[in-house]
C-alpha cells in the first residue's frame, strides 16, 4: 500500500510592520496607513496603533516574486497594489478583498500614480515599460516604449491628457495620452531621475535625482498668462521664428535648482494635498520641508529682493548717474524665481534611515501637515509639522523586531513563543501571532522557555546568559556564562537544567536553582555544575531523548558524541567538508541528522555512526535540522528561504515550503508536530499548520515538476532577453497585456468547450433524424456540459474567465472556432445582462480576424444579422443607462432643494468665489503698498537732494 503523509501549509505570517521594497501611503480617509509587509499589505489604524486588515494574495507561488513593490491609494476606497512579479492587484481597502488582478509587467512593479479621477492609473516597471490601465474596464489600454532603464517614478498632468515619467536614464519623458505619443524629451540631469511630482494647480513639477539640486519645470499649458524665466531667455535666444515653432510642444520649461541641504540622493519628492509643501526625502535619515508660497507671496518676495539689488546698485553706480535706469529695470521685471516661491521651511530628522514616506490628506487644525515614516528598522513614525518646528505624535514599533530574528523557543504547552534579535526579546501567541511582551536584552543567538515555569533563558553574542522572566516582562539576571558567543543551548530531557555551547571551546551544563528575591518572592537562578573542554568553536548541541548521549558540533566540520553521565568519548562523525551548523536526535534515539554550511544533510546511526545518507537539501547553508517527535519525519531550513519536510527513513523529500524573502535562522517544532514556527532575516515569522489533506510522495514529485516547467513557460512568453533596436528614441505604443499560463489555460478551455458544443450538436442533429424515422427514446442529456445546451455551456465558460484577459483568451483562437463563436452570439445577445460581454467578443473576434472574415462568404450571413442585432441592444442599453442618469440627476436636485447643506460642486463653486474675492482684495492691498513705497522713495530721493544742494 502507498504511504501517504499529511500535508503542511503556511497558516499566518507575523512581526512584519513594513518592509523595505515599497513606499507607504495614507487611504483617502487619512485615518489609516498602508504599509507593505513582505507579500501583504497591512492597514494601520493611526490613532490606535493596530493592523485593522491585511491585503494578502491568495496564492500558490510565494516568496520573493509576490513581494509588495508599490502602492498607490485612489480618493475613493480602491487601492493599487504592485508586486515584485510585474503583476498589480486592485483592492478594496474597505472589505479587504480584491477587485481584480491586472498582468502586464515583466519585471517588478517600481511606480503607481492614479488620475485625479480614479478611473486610471498607470504603472512604470523594471522592464522599462509604462502601462495606462483602465479602472472600471478593469483592463490594460496601452503600453508605453521610449525609456532605456527603470521607470522610478510618474505623474499625470491636464486632468489626465499627458504623462510625466522619469527614470534610471536621466530622462523625463512627456506622453500625449490621447495620441499615445511621446512630445517631449528633458535632459539635464547628470544621474538617475529617482521621483517627480507636480503641485494641486499644476503650475510647477519637481524632480529629485543624486544632483545636489531640486530641479524645478513650469508646466506651460495652465500658466500662459505667466512670464516664465527660461534658461533659453536666460541665454539670450530670441523667442521668435523658428525657435517659437520648436517651442510649441514644450510643456515643461526648465524653471530654476534649489540647492538641497544633505549630500544624499533624493529618494522623493511630493507635494502636500493642499499644495502648500513641499517634502524632499533623501536616501538616509533627513527630509527637507519646503514651504510653497502663493503668487501674491512669491512677487511680494521678488520685489524685496530686487529692492535690495536696487540699493546695492544704486550705491554703486550712483556717481556714474544710471541709478534711475536700473530702478525702471527692477519694476518692469518682478518675475518670481525658484527661490522666491519655495522657501526651506525645516528639516525632519529621524533616528534610523527613512524608507519612504505620506503625506496625510486631511490637514490638521493647528499644524500645517501630518507626515507618515517608513523607517529601515520595521517601524512607522508620525510626525506633525508646525510653522517653526515639527513634532513626532505616535510611533508603531510594539508588533515586530528592529533587526532580524535570531532564534525561536516554543514553551512545552505550545502557548507561548519567545524570539530573539539584536536588542529585544518578544513574547509571542503563537496562534493569533499578536506581541505580548517586550524586554531589552542584549543580541540574543539561542533561546529557551525553561519548561513549567514563565521563564526564558536568552544566550547572547557577547557570552552572556540572560535569564527573563515572562510574567513580569523583566531581565531577573545577567550570567557571566561564556567568553564567546554563545551559539546554541539544549535542554537536559528531566527538566533540571540545559546545556551551552560557546566559540570559547567550552561546553557547559547548568542547573535551574530557585532563590528568594525578597520576603516571599522567589526568583529563577542557573548554576554552572559541569564543564568540558573542546579543541575547536562550538557551534551546535543536541541530546538524546534518554539523556545517555550529547553531539557537538566544532568548527572544524565534525561531530563529536559523549556520554552525558561520564563525558567520554563515544563516536566522532565526519563527512562534512564546511562547519557543521545544527544537530538534531530522534526519539527513540536511533537517528541523528547533521545540516551544515556545504548544503547537505546527512542522517547518521547513533548506535555505531554510520552516515545512512547524504542528501543535497538546499541551495545554500543548512541553518536548522529538526526531528517531528516520535516520528523519523525531520524539518530543514536554509539561507535559501526554503523550509523543507524529509522522511528520514526513506530518505526523501516530502514538501518544500516556500515563503520568506530572505534566508531562515531559526525555527521551532511543538511537541506534537501539529505546527512550526519559523524566524527569518526579513524579520518575520511564519506558522506552519499540519492540515488533514494527505498527499502521496509520487504526486508531490510530478507537481513539482509541472511547477518548473510552467516556471519555463513563464520565462519564454515574458522573452525577457529582448532586442532593444525594437525601442525608438521618441516612444512608441504596444499592447498593455502580458501572456501568461493562466490566459493560455483559458483559450484551451474555449477551444475545448467549442468543440464539445459541436459534437452536442450532431448528436442531437442524428436523434432528429432518426426521430423522423420511427419512435426513439427520448435524448439523455449530457453530463459533461452539465445538462445546458451548446450555446449555454459555451457562453458559461467564457463567462467564468476574466473580462480583461478575454482579448488575450481569444487571441489563440483559430478562424474556424472563431466563426463557431461569432454563430452562437446571435442568441447570446438576447440575454440583456450579456449584451456587453457579446459586443466585447464581437469586437475582439472582427479585429482579430477581419481580413479573414471579409473575404470569406460564409461569414457574410453571421455578421449581418449581428450588425442588426447588436447596434439595436447597444442603443437599448445606452438609452437604459442615459435614462438611470437623468433620474440620479433629477433626484440629486430634488434632495438639495431640500436639504440645507449644498452639494460638493456647490460647495467647491463657493470656495471658488471666496478665493477669487480674496485674490481681488489681496491685489488691491498690493497696488496700495506699491503706491506707499513709491511715495516713500520719492521723498527719500527727494532728500537726498537737498543734502547735495
């Protein structure tokens, strides 16, 4: 009989706040963060403090490729989400579900910007492409080519006309989104272009690259009324001519630099909602806060400087008589520079390197903005800006380490988890993986929860025994213990003490003893009892389950057995060609399994020390081998990420348990083997959940095979090694979709359901034929198309596939299944509901195929009942539609006839009047200031007159 085993799967992933690869962002209600978490994406109650929902993908390939590269929130509930695999996946941040996934990118997702009406939003990639996507549509419209490297960043302008793109190359990129054309080129910068924005008004865009300046454009289009200093009026070229005719596509004009404070690389750049600021964050622990000044501001500042210039002059050229030419000069021209419209307001200074950060849509009433940090240590920090200074208001750091998790212990009820990492020991449910307890420690290497008692034993880098008392959440002792790190601990199997091992060569073991803190308090206490002296650093410890035996690990690639009650030598095992990095015995004492730094594991005989197997595990160092109890089934981990499930006795691989982003330190096994735990460099942790689905070894090899070669296709049809003469310099257009596995599937499975259709066809055509013949049973119907006619069963499986892959779908489809379809559609046109789902086929099968079908004369028939057909139910629709918007509208009306407060548009109609009657009085006190200051000039040169005379 075939043997079959129970089946493990990732059952929660905890202590990731935010990870590096992405920027964080506000939701539009600016009451919630989201901060990406490895392959999630985490929603973050501000106020307090707690992860309200996770956006996780549902899916079976995990790991790095699924990692969260961008996020982009919309102004309603929608949120865009990038991933590491090219992929972006639309959410709803409300139910936490997903909308839709959009496949597109070959590479890693690097930028996201929705329009202003979030009904699109376009995507830059590693792959060099930029894609528009269509929300509602919930498909692709058009690729965008031109770039030579990375897109880092990109931004709409003209309410969603043209794109502003910036990349790796040096250049930004001005798209006509109408035309799908790229209209200008900017050159300039010296390095890669790392961000761009433009203000609320779309008066200037920014960009950040390593250059020690801000470069600042004015967009031409919303300002022609504006005289903008140019570099090519600072040169002196005549605006005129052919230079005018070159000029008319310019949207961007070069603007002025700001010189930045730090050396850094900008990492971004981004206005504030209101437009008023300006943040500038670098590549280390600074954000630069620029204060925006109104048109009004802006020229007040202008003329004070040219003020200033006047005075100098005129105290210069006074003797030469020329003082009244520049004074005429100076008033003509009161142009607003860089400078004189942004003004450097303050500067954040964070305590670790800054990651990315958002700004907050809702502005505070007594500040000017809120801020949100991503900072490099897994933590969120809120800062709160002020005219003059800024304040940090709230950090989130309670729910994960700082650095990355060294080691893992499970108490012997299962109820409790105690990880380790560079500064701190946290407390852990395993189960609802929510963080109890925090205490400063030192770098803790190996952990312990001493069994019946709430206690931890933490053994550090610096060779201390840390003893923590959970309870409380206190450090009770430091123990001098080693003079190295202290690389592993295990604990004796009658609960009286442990053992450690240390890069000093010694081997200690110690005794739990109890002694009174005070009156009635009793306290934890370890007492050295035994020590042993090695040759070598030791770096790996186990003991047999009857305590007869103890295995250590040297640095010099062997094992070594003893017996625990004499400490003489037993066995010495060797094989290994690299440091031995972990032990583990069996049960029943009959195995012992090594994992070293060559990447193989071998299962040894304790009895007489014979290597039973080797075995390649891993594609990098083995860091942790451990043993199911009373089982021969054994848990491997590596620096490859990889968690994998090994049947001792057969020697083989029974599960590969794929899903952290970085290499795997440690791990723990419950006692019942129901789950495990395991800590990784990317500072999460993960649970593992025994299920009740049994699997058999022979399917779990042919699974993986299949894996690797859908891997393969992956890699063909994405052609990742294309020839770059396909890109032209000015940019060209292509198809915003990618072929994937999943498109390919589909279009099989129309094929097939077409063809399953047709044989339904002739059948029921050869029953009625011998019906008409004589007296036939009646026609059973057909279990594979579960009981539907040929066109229902058709139009069912199409409509289980994705509207926005179905140009993709249909692509494959060869002209004579493409004819089948086109005669189904007749009667699919009369369900109402799938109107648009046969215009959509229709459109894609006539384009696809329209050569073919003009000219054949069998398909003249189909499309004119359809040209019928479907331009009467499109109407029908339009005119059902037009209809709901004319009584939404007319209700709207009636509610705000009754209602006292107005409508949004009447309430923005309404600031709009007010703002313009406060431009016209600050215009007025302008021309009255101006007026004031002549007359005072005026005198005083009147003055000076008389004091010559």
């Amino acid at each position: 009989m075939v043997k079959a085993y129970l089946r493990y799967e990732q059952a929660s992933s905890f202590g990731v706040i935010t990870s590096l690869e992405s920027n964080i962002s506000y939701d539009s209600t600016g009451k919630h963060v989201l901060a990406p978490a490895l392959e999630k994406v985490g929603i973050w109650h501000v106020r307090q403090g707690i992860c309200t929902k996770t956006l996780a993908p549902s899916s079976s390939r995990v790991g790095k490729s699924l990692a969260v590269t961008s996020i982009a929130s919309s102004a309603s509930t929608s949120v865009a989400v990038g991933y590491a695999d090219g992929s972006i996946r639309i959410w709803d941040s409300e139910k936490g579900t997903c909308e839709t996934t959009l496949n597109g990118h070959k590479g890693a997702v690097t930028a996201l910007r929705y329009n202003k009406a979030g009904s699109m939003f376009a995507s830059g990639s590693k792959d060099n492409d930029v894609i528009l996507w269509d929300v509602v549509g919930e498909t692709g419209l058009f690729r965008l080519r031109g770039h030579r490297d990375q897109v880092t960043d990109l931004v709409f302008l003209d309410d969603g006309k043209k794109l502003v793109t910036a990349s790796k190359d040096k250049f930004l990129r001005v798209w006509d989104l109408e035309t799908q054309h790229c209209m200008q080129i900017i050159s300039g910068h010296h390095t890669e272009v790392w961000s761009v924005d433009v203000d609320t008004e779309e008066k200037y865009l920014v960009t950040g690259s390593a250059d020690q300046e801000l470069r600042f454009y004015a967009v031409k289009q919303n300002m022609p009324h504006v005289s903008v200093v140019s570099d090519s009026n600072a040169n002196g070229v005549d605006a005129s001519g052919d230079h005018l005719t070159e000029n008319k596509w310019e949207v961007l004009i070069p603007f002025g630099e700001i010189q930045r404070q730090t050396k850094d690389r900008v990492a971004s750049v981004r206005f504030s909602n209101s437009g008023s600021l300006l943040a500038c964050q670098m590549a280390g622990k600074t954000i630069e806060i620029f204060q925006v000044l109104d048109e009004t501001e802006a020229k007040r500042k202008a003329k004070r400087r040219l003020r200033r210039k006047e005075k100098k002059s005129s105290k210069e050229g006074v003797e030469n008589g020329d003082a009244s030419n520049e004074t005429e000069k100076a008033d003509t021209v009161t142009t607003p520079t860089v400078p004189d419209v942004f003004k450097l307001l303050q500067v954040i200074r964070a305590g670790r390197k800054i990651s990315s950060f958002s700004f907050c849509p809702i502005t505070p009433k007594d500040s000017l903005a809120t801020l949100a940090l991503s900072l490099n240590n897994n933590s969120l920090e809120f800062y709160t800006l002020k005219s003059s200074e800024n304040e940090k208001t709230a950090t989130i750091e309670h729910q994960g380490h700082r650095s990355d998790v060294r080691s893992v212990a499970l108490s012997a009820d299962n109820t409790l988890l105690m990880s380790t990492s560079h500064s701190e020991v946290k407390i852990w449910n395993p189960s609802t993986g929510s963080c109890l307890r925090t205490i400063d420690s030192g770098y803790g290497i190996c952990s312990l929860i001493v069994p019946k008692s709430k206690y931890g034993i933490v053994g550090t880098k610096s060779g201390i025994l840390e003893i923590i008392d959970i309870g409380s959440a206190t450090k009770v002792e430091d123990v001098e213990a080693h003079g190295g790190t202290i690389w592993s601990i295990a604990p004796i199997p009658d609960d009286t003490g442990f053992v450690t091992v240390s890069a000093d060569h010694e081997v200690k073991f110690w005794e739990y003893q109890v002694k009174k803190a005070g009156q009635e308090a009793k306290q934890l206490t370890v007492s050295n009892v035994r020590s042993m002296k090695m040759n070598d650093d030791v770096l790996a410890v186990a003991i047999s389950p009857d305590a007869k035996h103890i295995a250590v690990a040297l640095l010099d690639s062997t094992v070594k057995v003893f017996y625990v009650d004499s400490l003489k030598f037993f066995l010495s095992l060797y094989g290994h060609k690299l440091p031995v990095m972990c032990i583990d015995i069996s049960s029943d004492g009959a195995l012992i399994v090594t994992g070293s730094q060559d990447k193989n594991i071998k299962i040894w005989g304790l009895d007489f020390g014979d290597c039973h197997k080797s075995i390649f595990a891993h594609d990098d160092s083995v860091m942790g081998v451990k043993f199911v109890r009373n089982t021969h089934y054994m848990f491997s981990i590596g620096k490859d990420r990889l968690v994998k499930y090994w049947d001792a006795d057969k020697f083989e691989l029974l599960l590969t348990l794929g899903g952290h982003h970085a290499e795997i330190w440690c791990f723990a096994v419950s006692n019942r083997g129901d789950f495990l735990v395991t800590g990784s460099h990317d500072r999460s942790m993960r649970r593992w959940d025994r299920t009740e689905e049994p699997f058999f070894l022979e399917e779990e090899k042919e699974k993986r095979l299949e894996e690797l070669f859908e891997s393969e296709i992956d890699n063909s049809a994405e052609n990742r090694h294309g020839s770059e003469e396909e890109i032209t310099e000015e940019g060209v257009t292509g198809l915003a979709k990618k072929t994937t596995v999943d498109v390919l599937s589909a279009a099989d499975s129309i094929i097939e359901a077409l063809e399953l259709a047709e044989n339904e066809k002739n059948r029921i055509t050869e029953y009625e034929e011998e019906k008409t013949r004589g007296t036939v049973p009646d026609l059973a119907p057909n279990v594979v198309m579960l009981g539907l006619s040929p066109s229902e069963f058709v139009l069912k499986t199409i409509s289980n596939e994705k509207t926005n892959d179905l140009e993709h779908i249909l692509l494959p489809l060869p002209f004579s299944d493409a004819l089948k379809l086109l005669s189904y559609m007749e009667s699919w046109s009369l369900i109402p509901e799938k109107v648009e789902l046969v215009c959509r086929i229709a459109t894609i099968v006539l384009q696809t195929h329209h050569n073919q079908l003009v000219t054949t004369p069998a398909a003249r028939p189909i499309l004119s009942v359809l040209r019928d057909i479907l331009h009467a139910k499109v109407k029908e629709s339009k005119d059902t539609i037009g209809y709901n918007l004319a009584a939404m509208d007319h209700l709207k009306q009636m509610m705000a006839s009754r209602s006292d407060a107005p409508f949004r548009d009447a309430k923005a109609k309404l600031m709009e009047i007010r703002s313009q009657q406060a431009k016209r009085m600050e215009a007025r006190l302008d021309t009255k200031t101006e007026r004031k200051r002549k007359k005072k000039q005026k005198r005083l040169e009147d003055g000076h007159g008389h004091a010559w005379a």
